[in-house]
C-alpha cells in the first residue's frame, strides 16, 4: 500500500496499474482507484513462484505501449511517473537506480554505477547483453517486448536472472540498455525467500550464448528485411540513425558499414552497436558508394530477405517508416523499388521520387499513397532482392540513383515513392529540439568535388543520352498505385 499510494498521487486518468496477483492467502486492500485493476492468471493446484507468467500477462493485459514493471516492494520517488514520460523511447530498455531500505531505515546505494550517474549500460557485451538490467523497476515498449517473445516462463519455479535474459534478448534485437537515476526506487526492507537462484543463473548463461549467433532460431524475432547504413566522417549521426531502425516494429537486421573511417570518434559511437545479433558491423578501407551498395544487396540475399532497404546515416526514420516502405511493397506487388519522404529540420517535406521532366528527376509534392515514379532515391528505398539488380560500379558519387532507376525502367520494372513513409533527413536531434545537422568540413571535402561530378555526368549521358539534374517540385501527378 505504501507504494500504490505513492503511485496514485503520480498517475493520470489515461494510465493503469495492474496488480498481477497470484491468489495471495492475504487480501488485497482497497485501493479505491479507477486506475487500477488487480488481474490473476489460472490458479494453480500447487502454488509455484511464477514471476515471469505474472509480467507477461500484466503486458498482455496492458492497454498503453509504454510498461513500466515495478516490484510491489519497490517505493517510487516523487517525480517518477514524470521522469516516464520523458524519457520513454521504445528503442531503449530503461533499468531504473534500486536503493535499499533496512529494518533500521538506514540505505544501502545501489553499486551499479557507483558514480551515480544515468548512462548506457549496453557497451560491454561479454554479459550477454543484460547482466547490469535487474529487476524492481524496469520501462520499456510492450510492441518490442511481444516481437521478443516477453519474459521467459521457463525461470518461473526458482529467483533470479530472468531479467537479465530478457534484457539480453533486448539488446541483440537492437534494443539499447540504459541506467537511469530518474527512475530511482527504494527496495522496502521485508523477510525473502530466495528459490534455487543458481538454476536460473545457470539458465541465464546457457540461453544468451545462443543469441549472438542465433537470435532468429531461438527467439520469435525473425527479420524478413535487411538494412544497410554506410556511415564516413558523421559519427554525431550514427546513434539517432540506428535508434531510429530499432524503434518501430518492423523486425530487421542492420548492415552498418563504416566506410574508410578509422577516428576515434567514430570507432567510440559504433562501439555500443558492436556484439549485438541484429546489427552487423563490417569495418573496411573506403569503397565507392555503389560498391558498398552491391555488397549490401548481395549481403541481404544471402540471409534470404525479401527486401533490402537502403539508408544514409543522415537519415532518421520515423517510428512507422520502414514498416510503411515494406507495406507499400506488399500492397503493390508489381513494385520493385519504392523510397519514401524526407522531412529537414526547417519543416520542408521531399518525395523521393517522381516525374522526369525534360531531363530533371523532378519530386511530386508530398500525398499520403503509393505513386508510379520515374526514378528513386537511394538514401531511403526498399528493393526486392529477386531479381536482383546491382548498382553500376563505375560511378563514384553522384548520379548513381539515377542510373540505377534508369536501368530498372529499362528492364521493365516498376518503380514508386510512398508518401506515408517518412524520415529526417540531414536533421540531429538536441536537447533544444531538431535542428540542421552542419556536415563536417573533410566529409563536404570528400562528398562535393565539382570535378569528379562533372565527369560522372558525362559518363552518364553516355550511357543514356542526356545530363542528369534533379528538378523541382511539380504539380503534375504520377499514377497511384495505392
């Protein structure tokens, strides 16, 4: 009761607390709140202590997809249901501070982070992920804790682990772990009863060696769709990209690429993404983007996706935008291409894709639908890998969207860009809110030579007869397709 009381001062009226009971011999009080609702799963013949049988209904039953999992001894601090909600972000597993209370009322201070500080947690593979993730308090998404498979219901019968194999499982789908101290509680001091806590430890150990390898065959997270993400000299952008992948529901494997940067800044932002099943990083001397392209392509292949979806690392996708790009793609089956949107910081939206108007690849404005386009983008496009189409390597930058779609067009396949599918681009995400991203003065020196663009020019209007340039928004519309 000390703990709903406190809870019941924080909440609002669109919240819920559901008290997971497993037929207590004591009566619960009552509370006396609309917001609250006690649940009970099937009674058992003989009572065993089932701790992950009792989270996963509470999640099942939950209406709302941020869970916050709090231990019934668990004494919240009075800015916590806030804090939630500020800090709630479906790509992160969030592990809140457990300080202790004795039968003396003296505390003892949690020692995971003895500096006292909220930080990640996940950049230290070698404990499967989730070994800093304990119980008491815990918030994350119910949608990634249902594509998981929640908690595991063979540690139910003994104490202990579970919640650092469910993290674990987290973090190899792409999930980030995070120590929070604005979700500090206070453990209430009372008797315990510890079951078998070395069977679960032992569990703990042999299911996450598994996942590293082999998440798909043990987990329900089965990805049918790979991503690539070609990352040089932007390591600010690297964190937001991935997190942006990690955060919708679509389940995905991820091809990052660092291409020919060896800075320590970005050996220290790729870091935390490295170990992780759902994330591939392949590290190499620069490569032309349209070599990186076809290993990326020929990397999706060969894990047997249906579609391979291209990214730059300036772009940061909508929660639902991959998902949109792959359901335009199942909509129209005749698709064999498709880019989305594009929002900058200053508001301005951008399809990538449209009519070519007099040799200008030109966008059509922003509408919800799939529309025929002549051409598609590469920094944000879904292919289907079958058949396939590489990318012409002997472009080094510019032109190379251009080409590929007019290689496409040429064997006579469908392209589209899909006005429901949306992301930032060239925008990084502040305390202060989104603001323009300022590319670094060696990335424009590398990315921007008037030369270079100007001989990939000729090379392509010797193959197709005309120089490229990218047009203006039109009014002129394409075909829908849906």
């Amino acid at each position: 009761m000390e703990v709903i009381d406190e809870l019941k001062i924080q909440i609002s009226p669109d919240d819920e607390i559901l008290i997971c009971d497993d037929w207590s011999e004591n009566p619960i009080p009552n509370i006396n709140c609309p917001c609250i609702r006690i649940i009970r799963p099937k009674k058992q013949k003989i009572h065993s202590y089932r701790l992950n049988s009792l989270r996963n209904l509470g999640i099942r039953e939950a209406k709302n997809d941020m869970i916050l999992i709090l231990d019934p001894d668990c004494l919240i601090n009075p800015s916590f249901v806030k804090n939630a909600r500020n800090l709630f972000d479906p790509s992160i597993l969030y592990a809140g501070c457990v300080d202790r209370r004795h039968s003396d009322n003296s505390i003892s201070l949690d020692k995971r982070i003895p500096e006292r500080v909220s930080r990640w947690i996940d950049t230290d593979p070698s404990l499967g992920g989730g070994g800093l993730v304990w119980g008491g308090v815990m918030m994350f998404s119910r949608a990634k804790a249902l594509s998981i498979g929640l908690f595991d219901e063979e540690f139910d019968g003994a104490w202990g682990a579970e919640e650092h194999e469910f993290a674990s499982r987290c973090y190899h789908s792409g999930v980030r772990l995070f120590y929070s101290m604005e979700l500090g509680v206070t453990h209430i001091n009372h008797p315990n009863t510890r079951i078998n806590p070395s069977r679960n430890m032992n569990l703990w150990r042999q299911k996450t060696s598994f996942y590293r390898d082999k998440l798909n065959a043990f987990t329900p997270y089965k990805p049918v769709v790979g991503v690539s993400v070609i990352t040089v000299m932007r390591p600010e952008l690297i964190d937001q990209c991935l997190r942006s992948i990690f955060r919708g529901t679509l389940p995905v494997r991820v091809r990052l690429v660092v291409n020919g940067d060896t800075s320590e800044a970005t050996k220290k932002a790729v870091a935390p993404w490295k170990g992780r099943w759902a994330v591939e990083v392949v590290e190499h001397e620069r490569k032309w983007p349209a070599v990186v392209r076809n290993e990326s392509l020929e990397w999706s292949r060969k894990q047997g996706f249906k579609y391979h979806i291209g990214l730059d690392d300036d772009i940061s996708v909508f929660s639902d935008g991959l998902h949109q790009l792959v359901w335009a793609m199942k909509k129209n089956p005749r698709l064999y291409a498709c880019s989305g949107f594009m929002r900058y910081a200053n508001g301005k939206e951008v399809m990538l894709g449209g009519p070519l108007v007099r040799g200008a690849y030109s966008s059509i404005k922003r509408s919800s639908g799939v529309f025929e386009s002549d051409w598609v983008g590469g920094g944000f496009t879904v292919h289907r890998l079958d058949p396939f189409l590489p990318y012409d390597e002997s472009y080094e930058t510019g032109y190379n969207d251009y080409d590929w779609s007019e290689e496409a067009k040429k064997r006579g396949y469908l392209l589209g860009v899909c006005g429901d599918a949306g992301a930032w681009h060239g925008a990084i995400f502040t305390r202060e809110g989104v603001k323009d991203y300022q590319n670094p003065p060696d990335y424009r020196h590398l990315r921007y030579d008037n030369v270079r663009h100007q001989r990939m020019s000729d090379y392509f209007k010797s193959k197709w007869g005309f120089e490229p340039r990218t047009g203006q928004t039109v009014d002129e519309t394409m075909p829908r397709l849906s």
